[in-house]
C-alpha cells in the first residue's frame, strides 16, 4: 500500500525509519535516495491509519518495517510480498514494486496534479518518463 501511495522506491521502503513519519504535515520524509537528494513525498490519512495499526501491533524499533531480529527488511522480501498479494488478487501478470511507483506517477499526472504541487514526491525524471508513456498510450489506444 505504502510502494503506491507514496510513489516509494523498494529501497526507499526498505529504509524507511520511524522517525520519517510525519503525522503532522502528512509527510513521508525520504532520506537520501537515487540522486542523494532528500525529498517528500505523500502520506494518505487511510495510510496513517494503517501505519498506526501496524505500529501498536508490531513496535517496530528503528526501521518501519522491521523482519526478525529488528533487522530491515530484504528486497526481495518485499518482491515476494507484491508477488503474492497480486497471486490472492488473481492478477496474472508479473507484478513489481516498481510497478507501484510508476502507477503513482501515471495516477497524479491522469488527476492533472503537477508535480510543482507535490516537490519531491516523485524525482522530476518519473514523472517526464510517465507523461510520454501516458501520451503515447493514449495516441495508440
């Protein structure tokens, strides 16, 4: 949930801390990634919600998402993660976290969001990358 809605990098995820949660300002901080560059990105209410459900339940210590041990979790943990929820949705295609990031990317340019409304939720590249994919799909379907 949290690879969509906030337009995360598997890594991103994998390193997220529970500090960079900011219920205040409805904000995932996400610290140094591709570019090292920090940046922002979204945080939904109904994400929140979930968040806080998980942290009562689990207390995790230093990362958000936290395996055995209090160690982070692996990539391809959350691989297999994806691949098996979209196995119970009976979605038949190979589904990846970067899927996930893209759609986010594809969903706020189809609302007409512009990325200067939301700097940093997503590196300037996606989205350009997505608004050609985007028009080009619309010119062939």
């Amino acid at each position: 949930m949290l690879l969509y809605s906030a337009g995360l990098r598997r890594g991103e995820l994998i390193n997220l801390k529970v500090t960079d949660i900011d219920s205040k300002r409805m904000l995932i901080r996400v610290e140094d990634p591709k570019g090292n560059k920090d940046r922002h990105t979204l945080l939904s209410k109904i994400v929140l919600e979930k968040l806080r459900d998980y942290y009562m339940k689990w207390r995790p210590k230093e990362y958000l998402f936290e395996g055995p041990g209090e160690m982070k979790y692996s990539a391809n943990s959350i691989a297999n993660i994806i691949k098996n929820a979209a196995a119970k949705a009976r979605i038949r295609k190979n589904v990846t976290p970067h899927m996930l990031r893209h759609s986010f990317a594809t969903h706020l340019l189809e609302k007409r969001h512009r990325s200067a409304k939301y700097p940093g939720a997503v590196g300037a590249q996606l989205i350009e990358d997505n608004r050609n994919i985007y028009s080009c799909s619309h010119k062939f379907f």
